[in-house]
C-alpha cells in the first residue's frame, strides 16, 4: 500500500510539473523546417513565459484564435508595437531588414505592412513559403504562447537553430 501512495505521489507531481514548468512536443508538418523536421520531439519550457515576455527568435508553442486545442511550433518574429511587413522574400520589421538566417524556404508572396498593438506578437514559420502562421491568423495575443522551445529530444544531437 505505502509502495502505491508513492508511485500516485510521484505521479501527481510529474503532472503538476508538465502543466506548469514544461512540456513536451512532436513536430507534425514542415513549417518549421529546416530548422525542425517532421517527427523531432522538442522539450518546451512554460515558465519563462511566466516571468518573461516572447522575444523575437524564440521557437514558441502557442495556440492560433480558431484553434485551442491544437498546438502549432512558430517563431517569434514580431514584437507588441512593431511594424512588420514583407517584401521580395526579405521580413521587415520597422523598416530594417530583419536577419533571418535560418530561413532556407523565403516566401514568394509579399505581405502588406501591419503594425502591432499592445500585447500582440507576430510569429511565423521558418519555411516561410509552407507555413499557416500569423500571415493567415492575424497576430497572436500574449495569453496564446505558452511555451518555449529549449531542447530536441529526438534525434538526438539535432541542434536547433534558436
């Protein structure tokens, strides 16, 4: 019996730690690649978002407006008040090429300059011309990222460019 209550113990407290310190993650699509491939499994971080706001580069999980339920990895890539806008493959952000380097697929369509209000953030994919992010869904609100993308998992030794 003392056996059981330590193994429903530890389970508690593995549940209380995944939902609230982390999470983990498997990549499903090719949004974000090549950065991440179909499949990788990342360990995410919730508590920096807790004491900290997203910052532009960060690799995010977040939820988009129409979609609670389901979890989508972005990078962050426009802050609260910036003006964002695309043109000939190149991300701008209040006028100044953005430096994107692990941006392997550019997008072929240019995107109209937006400007950020309070509390809202940009994020798009890293294959920018195969990514349903905040082109499409409009910009995300502080409460709609939740976590940060720290670790791949699997494969191991896959370094992510973060």
């Amino acid at each position: 019996m003392e056996l059981l209550i330590d193994i429903l113990l530890a389970l508690g407290i593995a549940a209380i730690l995944r939902g609230l310190v982390f999470t983990l993650v498997c990549v499903k699509g090719f949004s974000m690649s090549d950065t991440l491939k179909n499949g990788d499994r990342l360990f995410a971080t919730k508590l920096d978002l807790i004491f900290a706001k997203p910052r532009r580069g960060q690799i995010v999980i977040c939820h988009y407006p129409d979609s609670r339920r389901k979890n989508y990895i972005k990078r962050v890539i426009g802050l609260p008040g910036d003006t964002l806008e695309i043109s000939g493959g190149v991300t701008y952000i209040n006028g100044a090429a953005l430096l994107e380097p692990y941006v392997a697929h550019p997008t072929r369509r240019d995107f109209a300059p937006v400007t950020l209000g309070d509390g809202e953030y940009f994020v798009m994919g890293d294959n920018r011309a195969c990514s349903r992010d905040s082109r499409v869904v409009g910009p995300l609100g502080r409460r709609q990222i939740f976590a940060v993308a720290r670790l791949r998992l699997w494969p191991r030794g896959g370094k992510m460019r973060l």
